[in-house]
C-alpha cells in the first residue's frame, strides 16, 4: 500500500529553463498534480508530463479574498493526499518565496502525519539579481512585500537596496483586488520619500516567463512611481541613494583585539 505524500516543487520562472530534474521527477511520478504558474503555456507544457493535472487558477476571483483563495488551494491538495494519493503541488518560481499556499499545505500534511516537503525553484529573486546584475552582498538587501511595508512602521538603510515585492497592488488591505490605482501608489510614493529623494532612480522589475521574452527592466524617477504601469508580478528595486559609513568605535575594538592578539602570540613564543 503506497505512503500518501505532498510535495511543492518549483518550476522556475523561463518555461522549461529552470525547472530541476528532482522536480521534473516528481511530476511525473505523481498521482495528482496541482498548478499554479504564471501562464497558460507553462501549464499546458506541465500537463504533458502526468495524465492528472489540476489548475489551481480557478480558486482566483476579482472581489474575492486572497485569503479565501488560499485556504481553498490548500483544501483541494490536502484531500487528494487524505485519500492515499502521492500529490504534488507545482508552482512558478520557488514554492516558499511570497507563497503562501505551499508553506501551509506543507504544514497541514506534516501536522496530519503525512510526509510532505518543499522541493526549491528558481525565483524571480534569483532572476532580479542575474538580469539587474545585483550582488546582494556588496551593498546588502532588504526585502518586503509592498503593502505590508506600508502598513508596519520599518528602519531602512539607504545604503543598501530596497526590494518591495507585489507593487502592482501596494496599499490593498482588502486583500481582494488584482491592482491598485494611482493613488495607492502616489501614498507609496510619499512613505519613500522619507527616505528618498524623489529625483532618485528606480526600477519597475518582471521576469521572463517565456524563452523568447525580455524582462521588464524599467529606469524612472521616483517622482513618476505612482503613474507607472504595474500588475501583480511587479517588483520596485530602489538602488542605494547614500554611502555606507563605517562603524569607527567598533573598528577601533577590531583593531585593539588583533593587535591584543599579536602580542599575545609574541609572548607565547
């Protein structure tokens, strides 16, 4: 009698370019299924690779609650692994990267006593960093879900980069709409020019999703932010508008502690 399993894996963001083989693998070997990927393509190409495919798209509705979406998804994958089914849940880029479904599914199963686990992807993360030509570790990065940076009160260093993920819909608390108009964007604008001057360059960033297809790389002034085209899969890099400065106290602590340590070494000797 086969062990009922859940498995998210990730497919990446370029059609058939990012997927791993361990993930290809796992599609192919499922009972069932379920997807939730950024085109119609994408998931027509997946249905080639197991019989018993299952778009996740449907649960979307405009007015709906993303909450009430969520809860469903995870509703339909839970009951194809209670009856005995190994199920996989296939979803663009990285399952845990700004995806709720699959952490919760993951979590709900394992709480059931089933085995489940998350196979990674390449995110649109990865692809940022590679098409923007990003080192996260020159500068450092900060990375938040638009809206919820606008609703919590945040320190950001203007030394290192900004990313705000999902800016085509910053400021919906109703968690129900798939944009938000100018004016949601225009009350981003203001939180950011706290920190930014509005002169400032930024980027409206998408990935590629298909081999023939360029990335959205878009350079414009802070100040045009909110008039500019957005939809769900947009994210805002701000670059660093200031100099890192040194912390000279704990410098000279570094530098009293080696020097400490050299003559520490001289005596021994």
């Amino acid at each position: 009698m086969q062990k009922a399993s859940l498995v998210c894996v990730g497919t990446g963001m370029t059609l058939g370019a990012h997927i791993s083989p361990i993930s290809r693998s796992h599609i192919e070997q499922a009972d069932v299924v379920f997807v939730l990927v950024s085109d119609g393509v994408t998931e027509q190409w997946i249905s080639q690779m197991n019989s018993d495919v299952r778009s996740l798209q449907p649960f979307y509705a405009e007015g709906k609650s993303r909450m009430e979406t969520y809860y469903q998804m995870v509703d339909a994958m839970l009951a194809q692994v209670k009856l005995n089914k190994k199920v996989v849940g296939a979803f663009y880029g990285h399952p845990g990267v700004f995806a709720w479904v699959p952490h919760n599914a993951i979590k709900q199963a394992k709480q059931l006593g089933f085995y489940a686990y998350m196979e990674p992807g390449i995110s649109a993360e990865d692809c940022l960093i590679a098409d923007l030509g990003i080192d996260p570790g020159q500068y450092g990065c900060q990375h938040y879900e638009a809206s919820q940076f606008m609703f919590y009160q945040r320190t950001i260093d203007t030394a290192a980069y900004l990313i705000l993920w999902q800016v085509g819909v910053a400021g919906d608390r109703s968690l129900a709409k798939f944009s938000t108009s100018s004016e949601y964007k225009q009350l981003l604008v203001d939180l950011l020019a706290d920190y930014y001057p509005l002169t400032h360059e930024v980027i409206l960033y998408e990935a590629k999703t298909l081999p023939l297809q360029q990335p959205r790389m878009e350079f414009l002034p802070l100040a045009n932010l909110a008039a500019a085209k957005m939809d769900f899969k947009t994210t805002l890099v701000l670059p660093p508008c200031q100099k890192m400065q040194l912390n000279t106290d704990l410098l000279n602590r570094l530098a009293a502690l080696a020097a400490s340590e050299l003559s520490n070494d001289a005596a021994d000797k």
